[in-house]
C-alpha cells in the first residue's frame, strides 16, 4: 500500500508539473511562450476593413503564429549558444536605420498602427539581428554554387532563357484617390481624394525630374502595397501583358527608352508615374550573358537556401524540448475552443521576427 501510494503521489506530480501555467501556450526548452504574444501578432494579421475570421480561421492562424515563434526561439537559444546575439550598437544602428525616413511624427505613427513601444521596437530588432547571424553562419555560408552547377541548370533549362516576344523592366509609383487600409509606404502617406492624389502625383513628378531616386520616391510614397517596399519593382512584363493592360499604360511604355521615367499617367481608378528599367528583345539568352548568369546563380543559391535552412530548424527542433500546449488542447477539445480564438483578445508581448 505504501509503494502504491508512493507511485500515485508521483504520476499525480507529473500530472500537474505537465499542465502549464495560466495563459502559456508553449514552452520551448523550458522558455515559456504565452498566448498575450500569439495574440498581440495574430491583431498585425488583421484586416480591419475585411469581415472578422471564423473561428476556425482564427484558430488556424493562431497556431500557425505559436509554431512560428517556436522557431523563433528555437534560433534566438541557438544564437546565445553560439554567442551571435545582436550587440546593443548592431540595434541602435538598425533601430536608426529605420527611424531616419520618418520625421518624430510620422515614426510615433508607425509605432502606433504596427502596436509597437519603442522598446518593443528594439527587441524585435534585436531578435531579427540575432536569427538572422545564426541563418549566415549555420546555413548562407555553406552553401557554393560552381560553375558547373550554372552550367547544369542552365542545360536543363535552356528553354526557360527562350524570349519569345520583347520584355519590359518596369517600376511604378501608383497614387488612387482613396484610403488603403494595407497601405505599406514609408512615410504612411495616402491621398484620400481625386484633387489630392492629382496633387500628390505632380509633386512625385516634380522631384522625379530634378533628380530624386525613383525607387527612394516608390517606397516612401507610393500606394500599392505590393511593389512599395521594393521601389516600385514589377519586374519583367512580357509585350502580350501590356496589350491586356490600359491602353494609355502601353502606349507609355512602348514610348520610353531604358532609364527614362514617364509623367504622370491618369487612369481609371489612380495615377502613375512609370521607369522603363530595361527592355529584352526576343530570342535565346546565352550562359555568355551576364545578367543570365547572374539569374541562375541567385535561383540556385536560393533553392540551396530554403533546402538548407528547412533542414537545418528539422534538426534544430529534434534537438529541443518543446510542448504546445494549444494544440494539446485543440485536439483535445476536436476544435471547440470559443475562449482561444476571440479576436481582439487582449494581450501584451513583442510580436515574432520575420526569421523562419
């Protein structure tokens, strides 16, 4: 009787040191990670224009966040192991870096909308910094690229380097005349009406012609949030495209010379300014091309990266301890969690570095 009592005593230990404490969600090596910093994410999720998630969708997304900063800390352990946590002078640098195209204003705007403190800022700089030491050391610097690997892709591929009718390198500054909640420039700039979109893209093409950067102009002020951030970027547009596109767009196109930068466009439903980056004539690109080369080496090297950097985190979780105790639960409950997936819990907590 008292060995039995004895092992009761213990399997009711482990009982209750294995349920976590109120409002963590998972514990990765011993590293609590709560359900206040899975939320304060899952609310920059969140379209406030767009209907609110199911539950089933918020759950999903929810989980989704938790495992994302499991591996997150799995990489933030490995970067103090490996002594390649960001020095306080590498975040204040970076920390500058970011705060210089904004004026105090505009930068206490941007901590707003993202829900950010200052110090919050920081520590998610600091983990961007610290992960991203351990991705260049663990994973970047063992990947090469020969020349014969070039010259195997470009074989296999040959016909992918075919061009069969003219191509053009395009960026674009788009200004529309009303608010754009996914609005992703670096100044929070958006033009509201047809006058102050008009108004807005003559200034754009006013210091578009004394000189300022295209790209700098496109990633401050532009209004599409899927080419802002890469300075208006749209990469390489097939001539057939441009026949499918505004009739006043192609005729300005096929108008410009490599380098030269359109005025303002007037369209339906915005106004354009484009560049003409480089124009492609049909016909097969050679190896003996610089720019192909180029290509193929960065579409290499970058399938070698997410190779590597996919196996390199297996390893890293098979290597830690980790419990999650939301999907515990949702399994446990087949789903049924009203309390989880309420969408505008409250909660505190830096949200997750973009570093997978």
């Amino acid at each position: 009787m008292l060995v039995l009592a004895a092992a009761l005593a213990v399997a009711s230990g482990c009982q209750k040191a294995s349920r976590p404490s109120d409002g963590v969600w998972a514990t990765v090596n011993g590293r609590d990670i709560t359900r206040a910093e899975v939320d304060k994410y899952y609310r920059t999720q969140l379209n406030p224009e767009a209907p609110q998630p199911s539950q089933d969708e918020a759950l999903s997304l929810k989980l989704n966040i938790l495992d994302e900063l499991v591996n997150n800390q799995i990489l933030l352990q490995r970067a103090k192991k490996l002594g390649l946590e960001a020095a306080d002078g590498e975040v204040e640098d970076k920390f500058t870096e970011f705060k210089s195209p904004y004026t105090e204003d505009e930068f206490q705007r941007q901590l707003k909308v993202r829900g950010y403190t200052v110090d919050d800022l920081r520590a998610d700089i600091r983990q961007q910094l610290s992960i991203q030491k351990v991705i260049n050391r663990e994973v970047v610097a063992k990947i090469a690229v020969t020349d014969q690997d070039v010259q195997d892709f470009y074989n296999q591929n040959h016909a992918q380097f075919n061009v069969s009718e003219p191509q053009y390198r395009l960026a674009q500054i788009v200004i529309t005349p009303h608010k754009d909640p996914g609005l992703r420039n670096r100044k929070s700039d958006d033009a509201t009406t047809d006058a102050e979109a008009k108004r807005k893209a003559q200034a754009l093409d006013q210091q578009l012609s004394t000189g300022a950067d295209f790209a700098q102009i496109a990633m401050d002020y532009s209004e599409d949030p899927a080419t802002s951030g890469s300075g208006g970027d749209l990469g390489y547009v097939p001539e057939s495209s441009l026949s499918q596109s505004d009739p006043a767009l192609k005729k300005m196109v096929l108008s410009l010379k490599p380098g030269q930068i359109s005025g303002v466009i007037a369209l339906r439903d915005s106004y354009r300014i484009l560049k003409l980056v480089a124009k492609e004539a049909p016909g097969q690109r050679e190896l003996s091309d610089p720019a192909v080369q180029q290509s193929v080496r960065d579409n290499i090297h970058n399938r070698k990266e997410q190779l590597l950097r996919a196996a390199y985190l297996a390893g890293a979780r098979n290597d830690s301890k980790i419990t999650n105790y939301l999907a515990q639960q949702v399994v446990e409950s087949a789903g049924k969690l009203p309390v989880v997936i309420t969408p505008n819990a409250s909660g505190s907590g830096s949200p997750p570095p973009s570093g997978k």
